[in-house]
C-alpha cells in the first residue's frame, strides 16, 4: 500500500506533494514539513515508538548545528545572503520549541544517524522555503542537501548534535541530584539527635545517629555533580567539519572551525574541534564515559533506595526506625498496607541504566573502520537514561526524602538491647571478656551492660561514660 493511499484512509484524502530522490517518487503528507527522506525513514524504522521529537534538546542540538553551518558557510561565500538568513530564521523557530511535532523518525534507526539528520535537513528547508515566500517541496529556492546540508555530513551533524543534547540534559540532572543531596543533608541536621544501632552485613555492629546515617548518603551523591561536569566537558569535543569520515571532505578549508565557533555562540557551551577528526568521527569513547558516570550515580541510588526500604520496614516485625510518607495504598487484599513504592521505583530506574549501559559499551565496541553504524542506539539510551534519572531522582526527593520522620523510640530499643554496645567495652575490659559477655547476652535475657555491673568489670560511673552517646558516637 502506498503512502497516498494510506492517507486517503486515515485522513479522508488529505492533500499530498509528490516528491522524488534517489530511488523514486512518493506522496508526502502536504502540510508536512520533512521530506521523502524523512518519510522512508518513518516506514522502515518503527522501533520503539518514540521519534526524536521526544527529546526536544536533541532537535535544538541539531538546529544549532544547522545553524552555525550555514552562517560558516555564508562566511565563505558559499551560501548567498537570502539562503542563509532563511536558514537561520528557520533553525531560530526550532530552537525556541516550535515545528518538533515534524520531527517524525524512530530513535533507532539505521545508517548511522542520517534519517535523524535529514528529517532535519527537511524540515530546516521547508521552513526557509515558506520564510522566502515558496510552496513546500520546491527545493529548486532551497535544497535540504545541497543548502541545509552543505559542508556537512550526518556522520559529522549527528554526533556533534547528540553530544550538546547529552549536555543540555546533563544540566538538569545535576541539578537534581544537587537538590537531592541538600534534602538528605537537611534530615542528617533534623536527626541529629536520633541514636540508634549501626549494622555490618545486617548484624548488629555499634552505636550511630540517624542523622550520621543521613549526613553519609548526602555526601555520598557530593562528587557525582562534578563527575556528570567533567564528563561534560568531554562530550563538548566535537568532530563538526570533518563531514564523512573526517577528512573534511566538499567542506571549504577553514570551515570547521568557523562552524565551531560559530557553534560555541549559538549553543553557549564551551565546544571545540577535536584533535583528530578521523578519530573522533568513529570513537564513542566520551559517550561510553558518560554512561558510566551515569551508572555510578545509578548504583548509589539504589543502594540508597535499598536502605531506605530497609529501614523502614515493618511496621510492627521490621527495622522500623524510619516512617516514609505514606503516598498511595500498597495492597489490594491487606487493608492499610502501605509499601515503599517511590524507593522501588527508583530502584528499577537505576536497573534500567545500569542494564544499558551494557547495551551502550557493546553498540560502541561494534564500530567498523571510519564509523559506528549502532551510535542511534547509544544515543537513545543515553537520552532515556539522562531524562528517567533525572525525573526520578526529583520523584525520591520530593515525594520521599523530604517527608521522611524518624521512630526515635524505636530507635532507642535498638540500642538498648543490642549486644553491640559490647564492642565499645573492648578497650575497657578486653577482647575476650567482652566476647563472652556478648555470648552471654545472647543466650540470656540480660543485658549487656546488665552483665557487667554483676561481675562488677566496671564501676556503674565508668559503664555510664563508656556508654553514652557522646562517648560512642563522636570519636572522631
């Protein structure tokens, strides 16, 4: 069935445009602002079910790069002064959110990235063709290869574009993770005064603060902001200019750096040429960098979300020492269970990314020769992988940590029948006195402290200042 009769069905025979390339003729949707190229690539590729429309940094990124070429371009002399500044007014309209409901082809897809850059390409012309006062398709005035694609190749476009993406997202995710890290520190401060059993391979191991407990993971979440920067400024390495295979092959001498600096204006980011341009035209090390920062971040959030599942568990036969906010009822048979579910959900978040990871490392090691044909597949996941942290670590911020109270009662019977206030004893009354007091305890129903005073080791004062609080838990 062809695609003008596709149309006729669906849409009571809306109007279409015929429009020709290398293998032939098809009706393109009239109102549509890509192409023939945009719509092959529409019925081959129907992957996911998600268009790049649905990471709209990614379409800006590529107008952004559109943009700076064509302004290297004009430099040059090899665009006139009507072409470029109608490329410029039509990538302006994208950068600022409009047109991205055009931008129709699968994320992964194949050839490398060049449905992605020819939907641009399209799209960019169309515009500039309707700016310059023509009809849409009458690439004659403005051709999405030989104009809105010149100097350039996808090989050179896609990549330079997938890396600002990466960073435009970058900046919320830090963004949240700081916020994250603030909320946790601020109950570290609110449970200061909270004591209560610290635990070694789920086993009793020796007197903390909650608020310790909290202070640890807000400074375990402290360097991953500057880990996600540094990565960052990797990413702002690019091989714009090298076209194919980054010879700088049909790009003018002197293109690539003007369409960088050119580049650096428009997007505000610190991008420059790489080094090699053959290399950088094939290697995916920078995103394989960035995957794995994201997967560090990834396991220090679920083991975050592990504990805070733990510690709250019960109510009545488990840890109970943490109450998270109650957000919606947690079973459909047990009235008024109410389970951990924003920490579980960070949890398969977290799985998510650290699975794809291993899905980014082998579509980076399958690269050939001048190019890495699987890069589509690395740059949907790390998209995806960018944009589900960073809304759900603003999930486990906001709906969680915030709202976190502490059973300070709960607390304190931990402590006070833990065998492992023994281990505070050791210096006092040594090793194995302190080993067969703990044996002792656990057999029986005394306590440690109990045991102590009857085979008087020590003076009630001197159990007394070993024991407190102050002693156990500020040695530092």
């Amino acid at each position: 069935m062809n695609i003008k009769s596709t149309i006729d069905q669906n849409n009571d025979k809306a109007p279409t445009r015929i429009e020709k390339d290398s293998l032939g003729e098809q009706a393109v949707p009239a109102t549509a602002l890509y192409g023939i190229q945009t719509q092959r690539a529409q019925q081959n590729f129907n992957i996911t079910g998600v268009p790049i429309s649905h990471f709209p940094e990614l379409i800006k990124a590529l107008a952004m790069v559109k943009c700076a070429a064509a302004k290297a371009n004009h430099r040059q002399g090899l665009l006139s002064d009507d072409k470029a500044k109608a490329i410029a007014d039509a990538c302006a309209e994208i950068i600022r959110g409009e047109h991205h409901d055009h931008f129709i082809v699968d994320l992964i897809q194949g050839g490398a990235g060049t449905s992605t850059n020819m939907n641009a390409n399209e799209v960019i012309a169309n515009i500039g063709l309707a700016n310059m006062g023509f009809e849409y398709g009458q690439y004659d005035h403005m051709h999405p290869n030989n104009d809105v694609n010149r100097s350039q190749s996808t090989n050179d476009v896609y990549p330079t574009a997938a890396r600002l993406a990466i960073v435009f997202f970058a900046k919320s995710l830090k963004e949240a993770v700081a916020k994250l890290q603030h909320s946790l520190a601020a109950k570290g401060q609110e449970f200061s005064d909270v004591l209560k059993m610290g635990r070694t391979q789920l086993q009793d191991a020796v007197p903390m603060t909650l608020g310790q407990e909290f202070n640890a993971f807000a400074s375990d979440l402290g360097s991953e902001t500057a880990r996600i920067e540094h990565t960052c400024q990797q990413l702002c390495e690019v091989n714009l200019g090298g076209t194919a295979i980054g010879t700088g092959i049909n790009a003018p001498n002197g293109y690539a750096h003007l369409a960088v600096s050119e580049l650096a204006d428009i997007s505000g980011l610190p991008v420059r040429l790489a080094e090699n341009l053959m290399a950088a035209s094939s290697d995916m090390g920078d995103f394989v960098t960035f995957s794995g920062t994201l997967k560090r971040l990834a396991i220090k959030l679920s083991k975050l979300s592990n504990d805070l599942r733990l510690l709250s568990s019960g109510p009545r036969t488990g840890f109970n020492e943490i109450n998270l906010p109650a957000v919606q009822p947690g079973s459909s048979i047990m009235p008024g269970k109410v389970n951990p579910v924003i920490p579980e959900a960070m949890n398969q978040t977290v799985f998510q990314v650290m699975g794809t990871d291993m899905t980014i490392s082998m579509a980076a090691e399958a690269g050939q020769l001048q190019l890495n044909a699987m890069e589509p597949l690395i740059v949907y996941n790390l998209l995806n992988n960018s944009r589900m942290l960073e809304k759900s670590i603003r999930m486990l911020d906001e709906r969680c940590i915030q709202d976190i109270t502490a059973n300070k009662e709960r607390c304190a019977q931990h402590v006070e029948n833990s065998i492992g206030i023994v281990t505070a004893l050791v210096p006092h009354i040594g090793y194995d006195n302190a080993s067969r007091i703990a044996s002792q305890a656990l057999r029986s129903s005394l306590g440690v402290a109990e045991i102590v005073r009857q085979e008087q080791l020590l003076s009630d004062e001197e159990l007394a200042a070993i024991l407190s609080p102050d002693t156990m838990i500020n040695n530092i």
